[in-house]
C-alpha cells in the first residue's frame, strides 16, 4: 500500500501536510510506503522538529509549487517539476497507489488525467462526502467535469453507488439526480435524459431529488455535473461556517446563555465535528487509473491525515477494480438500450 502526498500545494504550506501524514502512519502499520513530495529541504526540518522518522517514508525532491493562481492546464505543462506533477507522476509510473494534494483543484484533475481513464470511463468525477441528518450522503460530481451528457451522470451514478457502497458501508444506497423539483416534468434536457438512463442500470434509482432532500436523509447518492455540483459542496461548506459562526455569537451574548452553552458543550462539540469537512478527508477522484484525493486548500493535519485514511480504504477494498467491471456492465446495458445513440464525447487526454 503506496501512498503519496504533495506537501507543497495547499494553503498552509509543508508543515501541516508532513504532521498529517506522521499521524496516518502511526494509525495505520499497513501502509507500507508513504512518499512526501516538496522543497526536500523544508520537509526534512519539519520532520526534524516534530521528530517523524519512520522507514516506510521517502522523500521526493521538487523544486516548484504549483499556487492557486495558476491557469491548471498551463500550469501542468509549464510547472513539471511542481510537487502536485511529481506526485501523479509517482501513480502514473506506477511506484505509488494513491496521491493526496490540496491545491489546485483544476491543475490536479487537468494533471491526474494523466493517469488515463478506467476503460469504459468518460469523465472522471469528483466524489464528496457530505453529512446528513443522521448519516452521510456522497455528492458526485463536485466539481471535475462541469460540462455533460446523460450518459456521464449515469456512469457517476454507477461510480457514485459503488463508493457509498464500499466506502460509506451502504448496502443498497438510494441514487438521484439533482433536479429543480421531484416531478419528472420538471428538469432539463441533461437531467431527463440522466434519470431515464439511470433506470435502466439496476441501482436502487429514486428519480430526481431536489436541494431540501439532501441534508434529509431523503438520498445516499446525489448525481449532478461538475458545475451544479461544486457550486452546492462549496454553498454547504459557506452554510456549516455561518451555523457555527452565528451559535458562537447567539450562546456568548449574556451570562445565562454562556451557562447553557456550557451545560450543553458536549453536543455542540458533536455537532461542529459532524459539520467538519476535515472529518471527511477531502473529495475522491473516480473513474481514472489511480487513487487521487483532493483536500481543501486550507486543510490542516487533521484532514491530510484521513484523507490517507480514505486512500488506505480504497486501496483494501480495490475501488477501482470493482468499478471498472461495474462500468463495464453498465455500459453494455446502455449500449443494448440505444445502439444506435451517439457515443458521449470524452474529455481531451
């Protein structure tokens, strides 16, 4: 179980992504080799200070970071020494598993196609973990491919179920497409022709769903295109901060309402680790030829480290083997159902 992580990429530099990875490795003894990617100087005195030393880490030199500013597919070609390009290029040289990076969200999906697609896969698509009223859901896409056919959103059902499945324990997940409204009149074209494909592929298909659903326990499965999708990931992630946010104002305002607060501080804990996006360990990549997670940008260690968790489980429960076979089936039904439908168009490798 090889594993990479870009310590360079993120928000809060080298520091926090090295102390992730020196937890992960203390929680879990089967991961057999984990490389840290970056300025090899700043990484080894980080490791220095926090006194990490572990045989199972590798150090990988890279002399460039790639920043948030940079235009993504610009950036992969010009930046190739870059620590987020070093990475992938450790999967892709098959030497590693699974990559871990918190930068750039368009550099590293532009940069993981090179990894190529799972045979029988369109277009990759970002797999969100998002808390419910009692459980999680996945959102998929979050954000990898903004433009798409009917048949994308049927092949991210397929990739989204299998997830929850494997990964969230769900026997049977619930799987809609996200619509305007539950009435199969309302829509577009893109979410009509979705749901009819869909309930062709035998997943446990409940139509359309619409945004008072998702946080309901209505769904387990939440299907929509990149560009819906990474608008509602980061409207809900804005929302858990102003909740947050505005309790702490509301229970400080006088001394009877602190002396609640107090009295209730266990279930206020409960509730902020619920609402944290770091419990999940950042959104998955499907549908490519490797692992690949993206963290937030701002993600401390706490995130790097169950992001390498989420990668771990991957790996155990071969994600991506099982997902091409199912890819493989649901494209046979869908080929038998229209064979005379136009192929949906690929994203450029």
């Amino acid at each position: 179980m090889r594993i990479v992580v870009d310590v360079m990429s993120g928000d809060q530099g080298p520091a926090v992504a090295i102390a992730g990875a020196q937890i992960a490795l203390a929680d879990d003894p089967t991961i057999t080799r984990l490389h840290l990617v970056g300025n090899e100087v700043q990484i080894q005195a980080e490791r220095q200070r926090l006194g990490f030393v572990d045989p199972r880490v590798q150090v990988l030199h890279a002399s460039e970071v790639l920043t948030m500013d940079d235009d993504p597919r610009e950036a992969i070609r010009r930046k190739r020494d870059s620590s987020m390009v070093r990475a992938i290029g450790l999967v892709r040289d098959g030497q590693a598993d699974a990559v871990i990076s918190a930068g750039n969200t368009g550099a590293l999906v532009a940069g993981s196609l090179r990894l190529h697609r799972l045979p029988g896969v369109e277009r990759p698509a970002l797999a969100a973990r998002m808390p419910s009223r009692t459980g999680d859901f996945v959102l998929i896409d979050a954000g990898a491919s903004p433009v798409c056919e009917p048949a994308h959103l049927a092949q991210f059902a397929v990739m989204g179920s299998l997830y929850a499945r494997q990964i969230l324990g769900q026997p049977s997940p619930r799987v809609g497409i996200l619509s305007n409204g539950s009435e199969l009149s309302k829509g577009t074209d893109l979410t009509r022709g979705s749901a009819r494909l869909c309930a062709l592929l035998g997943l446990n298909f409940i139509g359309y769903v619409e945004g008072f659903d998702l946080f309901n326990d209505a769904v387990d499965v939440v299907v929509t295109d990149g560009f819906t999708g990474n608008i509602v990931l980061k409207t809900a992630e804005s929302l858990g901060y102003a909740i947050k946010s505005l309790l702490k104002t509301e229970l400080t305002r006088n001394p009877l309402r602190k002396l609640g607060a107090l009295l209730a501080a266990g279930a206020f804990r409960q509730f902020k680790h619920r609402m944290d996006p770091e419990v999940y360990g950042g959104a998955v990549l499907l549908g490519l030829n490797g692992i690949v997670i993206k963290t937030h940008g701002a993600s401390r260690s706490r995130a790097i480290a169950n992001a390498i968790r989420v990668a771990a489980e991957e790996i155990r429960h071969d994600v991506n083997g099982k997902l091409a076979q199912e890819i493989s089936r649901a494209n046979q039904i869908l080929t038998a159902a229209a064979p005379s439908a136009p192929a949906p168009s690929p994203l450029p490798a």
